[in-house]
C-alpha cells in the first residue's frame, strides 16, 4: 500500500502536467477536446480509484504469489527476460479481462467509468473504478506463474502496465505509420472508447494491438465514420461514485423485477446491456439511439462553477497526497478514516458539479466529519506538528467551501445570465 502510494505521488503531477499541455495545445489549434468540468470528473474518479487502491479495498480469489508456489516449473530471477515474460503476460491478461468486462452484464459495472466520458482526452483516462473490489482474473496470469516470474515483479510490473495506457488517450495524435500494426495508438484506442455501432465493443487490447487481430476483435478507425465517445445509456451525472454503480443498480432492480428465476439468475452473466423480454418498454432507460444527434450532458456552466471545481479538485489532490505520503504515520483505522473524507468530498464538489440541491447536505456532512476528526484527535492526522496553523485552516476553508456550496445551490443556479458552452 505504502509503495504504490509512494509511485502515484510520483506519476500524478506528471499526468496533470500531460493534461495541462494537452488543453493549451487545444485551444492553440482552435479544437479543444477537454472541457474542465468533464476534466475534473475525469481526475475525480482517478483519485477514488487510488484511494480504493492504496488502502487495499480488493479482495483476490487466488493470488498470483500462491500459483507461483504451487504450479511453477521453473524459478525465475528478477532480471530483464523476467520482466519482458512479466509485461508480455500481463498484457494478454489485460486484452481478456477487458474483453470480459465489456461482454459480459456483470463485469461492465466496474468498466462502465471508463467509458462514461463523453469527451476524449487524456483526463479520461483517469476514469478508474471504486467498484473493482474483486478480482476474479488472476488465473490469467498462470503463463508466467508455470515460469516461475517473481511476484515482486509482477508488483512492478502491473503498475508500469497501467501508466502506459496514459497516452493513447487523445484525439491529437493521428494515424501513426508502422506503429498502428504493433502498439495499441490513439486511433485504436479512440475505436474502442467509440459508441458508433461500427466501433462497439472492438480493440480491447492495452499496449500490443495483435491481440485483437488475433482474437477477431480489431477494428480500424474509418475516415468516413468519425468516432462518437461515451456509453450507450448515457451516465448523466459528474459524479464518478455514483456512476460506478449505475449499472450494477440497474441490474438487481431488473433482477428483482423479472418474473421468472432463470432471468433472475443469468441476467448477471448474459452479453452487456441484455435485460429480460420487454423490459425496455415496461422499465424504460435512457439510451442513444442515433449516436450524431444527442446532446452532450453538463455543457452549460457558469465560469464561477467551473472555476470552484477546478480548485476544489486541486486542494482534493493536496489533501491526497498527505495520505499517501504519511499512510504509515496516520496508521489503521485512521487511514479508513481519512479515506471515507475523501470520498464524500470527491462525492460532495460533483454533485455540486450536476447542480443538486443535495450538495448542501454533503458538504455540511464533509464540515462535520472534519470537525468531529479534528476534537477527537486534536489534529489532522498529524499535519499540526509539522504546521501549526493547519487545523484552522482546514476548518476555515471547509467552512468556506460550505457557504459557497450555498451560494451555488441558491443563487447561482437559479440565475440564467453568465452561462457558457464547453469550456
């Protein structure tokens, strides 16, 4: 937990800085293809992932460290042929772990965050579950495990798998030569984020695109067909918790509502999207029909929203980033502790962002929970013995942060002058 808390302390100002020049470098061209309130969604989401991650909310079934002790043939050291095995085996895990989550009712919950953007830009990549608290596809990784690959490498490897995927996502960068044949590029990767039925559900792979050609899932982008980003039952919604959970709340409503048992039971593992005989007309949902004429969620925001979102996501990342770099410090519970804060916050600044009258409620419980934390332990986490001042000052700013939500909820939203499109 601590190490990989470490890495992200690391990674995250570097992703900021990418998606920074990534903005100027669209205004510069006049083709802006990152909006900041969907930005701040996008980051907002990364930081619930890290979080999860970091304080080590999964459960795995059968851990890669016990099938190396049970069914290697071979011992390998931590050396370069290790970590090639290692990477190449992960990504084969990669292409079919994601083909699954993308085929399957059950397993699109966790996904369906990824894709929620209706934008594509290197934010979006950011857009990671809360809802992977299982992992049931460690058995993929047997290939290495029969050679013996070292856990501690795969622990290495895993990560720096992952931090490759960063730079695909982007619409700036076109066809790429001799490249489109070997690495997954940004036009593969804009296909498989695309909901135009030409492009659904194609290019599954993350670093090598051959694994799609391979297994008959490849699809090149087409100049005539330009890619449409998003899902097809529209998130609608800023907030990366509970888009994390739509699907799956959809789900148990419609298993609960079907009349017989073997709907009940298969619907969990039937091709995504499937829901029983006549459900779409009984239990209507919002769904795209024609992917050139929908229109595009929360495009229309005051500057001041906007501009509050950014810092709110901002100081989120300031209080983040103690918790990574003192994980050992704060020590258990108190890093549970320190989590639930960071969620409602991330919860409390988007529903904000989706103009719900409900953010009142979630901020005052953020002042609250800050509060009660602060007279039970006399400190933040321990933030006053390195700065003396920073129980008033996280008091003062959550206080601060309440009444602007305030402002926001009755004023602001109720004013139809100053609203801009996109920004």
């Amino acid at each position: 937990m601590e190490e990989y808390g470490k890495i992200l302390i690391i990674a995250t100002p570097i992703f900021l800085v990418l998606i920074i020049i990534e903005k100027i470098y669209g205004i510069y061209k006049k083709d802006d293809t990152a909006p900041l309130i969907d930005s701040v969604s996008s980051i907002s989401s990364g930081i619930t992932n890290s979080v999860k991650d970091v304080l080590g909310l999964s459960l795995t079934f059968i851990s890669y460290e016990w099938m190396v002790s049970k069914i290697a043939i071979y011992h390998l050291e931590a050396n370069v042929l290790s970590y090639c095995i290692a990477f190449f085996v992960i990504d084969f895990y990669g292409y079919w772990s994601h083909r699954w989550a993308h085929q399957i009712n059950l397993f699109w919950n966790k996904h369906a965050i990824h894709h929620s953007s209706e934008e594509f830009n290197l934010a979006c990549a950011l857009r990671q579950p809360i809802a992977s608290l299982v992992n049931l596809f460690t058995f993929l990784l047997i290939p290495a495990a029969l050679l013996g690959v070292p856990a501690s490498v795969i622990a290495i490897t895993l990560p720096l798998h992952l931090f490759l995927q960063f730079w695909y996502h982007t619409k700036h960068i076109k066809k790429m030569g001799v490249l489109e044949y070997i690495l997954v590029t940004p036009s593969h990767h804009r296909v498989h984020h695309a909901i135009n039925p030409e492009y659904l559900d194609k290019n599954h792979s993350q670093i090598f695109i051959f694994w799609d050609k391979l297994f008959g899932t490849f699809q090149a982008e087409l100049e005539d067909v330009p890619p449409v980003f998003g899902i097809t039952r529209p998130a609608n919604t800023w907030n990366p918790i509970r888009i994390n959970f739509q699907h799956l709340s959809l789900l148990i409503k419609d298993a609960w509502r079907a009349e017989n048992w073997k709907d009940k039971l298969t619907i969990w593992f039937k091709p995504t999207g499937w829901r029983p005989e006549n459900f779409d007309t009984k239990y209507p949902v919002n769904k795209i029909d024609n992917v050139f004429n929908f229109d595009k969620y929360g495009t229309q925001n005051s500057q001041k929203l906007i501009y509050w979102s950014v810092a709110q996501v901002l100081i989120t990342l300031l209080f983040v980033t103690y918790l990574f770099d003192n994980i050992a410090k704060i020590g258990l519970p108190n890093i549970f502790i320190y989590g639930f804060f960071i969620l409602i916050t991330i919860y409390s600044y988007t529903e904000l962002m989706d103009k719900s009258k409900y953010a009142i409620f979630w901020e005052g419980l953020r002042l609250v929970t800050a509060i009660a934390i602060i007279a039970y332990y006399g400190d933040w986490f321990g933030l006053n013995h390195a700065f003396s001042m920073s129980n008033y000052i996280i008091i003062s700013y959550l206080s601060l942060s309440f009444l602007i939500t305030v402002y926001f909820v009755t004023i602001d939203f109720k004013t139809p002058t100053n609203q801009i499109i996109n920004s």
